[in-house]
C-alpha cells in the first residue's frame, strides 16, 4: 500500500491528520480521548508556551504554540464527531467576538487609551448579556486559574467596583500586617490560612505596582532552577554535597552562582 501523501504545511492538512488520528483505522490512544481525559494536556501546554515566552526563543515558542493549537484541534474534532460543534464555529465566534468588541476599529466609536478599551469592553459585554448585571463582579473568573493569577483576576474586578484602597501606603500596611499575623500564628491550620493572606496582600502590592504577580514568581523560579543547577555543578566537581557545608558556606555558593550568572 503507498505511503499517505499529508500536507504539512497548511491549517486543512492539519485538520485531516488529526481527524485521521481520531478515525476508525487511526490511532488507538487518540481515538480513546474525551474532552475531560484531555484536560491535564490543555493546562500542560499552555504553561510549556508561557515559559517559551519566558525563554525569549521564538522556535521554542512556535513549537509550543503548535502543541496547544493540536489541543483547540482535538477538541474541536471530538465536538464535530459528537454534533455539538466545529473548528469553523470556534473561528467564527471568536473572530465575530473581536469585531463586535472593537467598535473603535471596525466601526465607528472612539477610544483613545487602553482604559477607555477596557471600559468599552466590559460595557459591550454587559450588553451581550442583555443588560444583566452579574450577581457578582467576581462571576466568571475560572476557578483552574493557578493562585496567584486568580488573585490578580480577583482584585482587578473588585477594584473595578470600587472596592480598593485609597493609596499604596494602606495596601503595605496591610501586608505587614499579615505577616505579622503569620509570624504570630500558633496552629498549623492558623499558619496556612495567615500564610494564604500574606500572598493575596503581596499580589495587592504588585497589582498596584503595575506588576503581574504570576509572571514574577515563574521568573524568580527560572532564576533558582538556574542558580540551584550551578550550585549542584560546582559542589560535583569538588566532591561534595550541601550536606557537607555549613549555612554561611552554603550562601557564599549561592551569592557566586548569582553573580556568575548576572
């Protein structure tokens, strides 16, 4: 039998390898997917694509972009196979979405700076709704979010109602605090619950900051993976183990490889 002839190169070509995969005669472990089966994949490559971003290396990225397109792809395939949808309805909805929330660009509002995109934007999708208010600001957030990001979600839409402090000084004040209530803790239980807001009053601070909390905790990690990995390096080559230093010895490794790497 001759070999398959596939087109590699154009979104139709993509569309049939992965309708080829979920055939009949196709791949078994494809063929068993569900939407729900491939969740934990969707939330996989989509932090594989931030941390590309992350890296700065657009090859890595356009091959992490490719990974989370083949899971809008499977999901799509899957809805077609089951009636409920199709790619062209994904398409389409988004791209009518973008046209129908950008008034300023394809018809005839005006909006002149980024705030006044983001009100249009929230008055056009309470429009959507027919008006409704939802019953809470928070409505909608997704709750798969990771912490932090859902934090900053959180806050954004409280502040947007007005729930806010007056000026940076009131939210350090209550950072502080909050530390000072988990430093004071005297139960595990009393220890988890200050140390969970001790992080929302720190995301506070760098939401005001003009900082995404999310991001600066994915980069302080790269950058300790990074100085960790060096550190075990140089300890290999002397023989040696972290056990076998002490505490200021240890930071002295740490303060090398930082300044190394700087």
């Amino acid at each position: 039998m001759p070999k398959e002839q596939l087109d590699l190169q154009t979104f139709a070509g993509l569309r049939h390898i992965i309708a080829r995969l979920r055939a009949p005669d196709g791949c078994p472990w494809d063929r068993e997917q569900t939407h729900q089966s491939l969740r934990p994949y969707l939330l996989e490559e989509t932090a594989e694509a931030l941390e590309a971003l992350d890296e700065g290396d657009a090859a890595h990225l356009a091959e992490e972009l490719g990974d989370l397109l083949l899971q809008i792809l499977m999901h799509s395939q899957m809805a077609e196979e089951s009636g409920d949808f199709t790619i062209d309805d994904v398409i389409a909805s988004i791209a009518a979405k973008l046209v129908r929330r950008h008034p300023h660009v394809f018809g005839d509002a005006r909006a002149e700076t980024a705030g006044q995109v983001i009100e249009q934007w929230e008055d056009l999708k309470r429009k959507e709704r027919g008006g409704e208010e939802r019953e809470s600001a928070l409505d909608g957030v997704p709750s798969t979010l990771p912490a932090l990001a859902r934090a900053q979600a959180v806050q954004r839409r409280a502040v947007a109602t007005g729930f806010a402090w007056e000026n940076d000084e009131q939210a350090w004040e209550k950072l502080l605090e909050e530390l000072g209530e988990l430093r004071s803790a005297a139960t595990p239980e009393e220890r988890l619950h200050e140390l969970g807001d001790v992080l929302f009053a720190l995301t506070e601070v760098a939401r005001r900051d003009g900082l995404d909390a999310e991001e600066a905790m994915r980069l302080s990690l790269r950058r300790f993976d990074t100085a960790f990995r060096a550190m075990e390096a140089a300890l290999r080559e002397r023989g040696q183990s972290f056990h076998d230093l002490a505490t200021e010895e240890k930071l002295r490794l740490w303060r090398e490889v930082r300044q190394a790497g700087e």
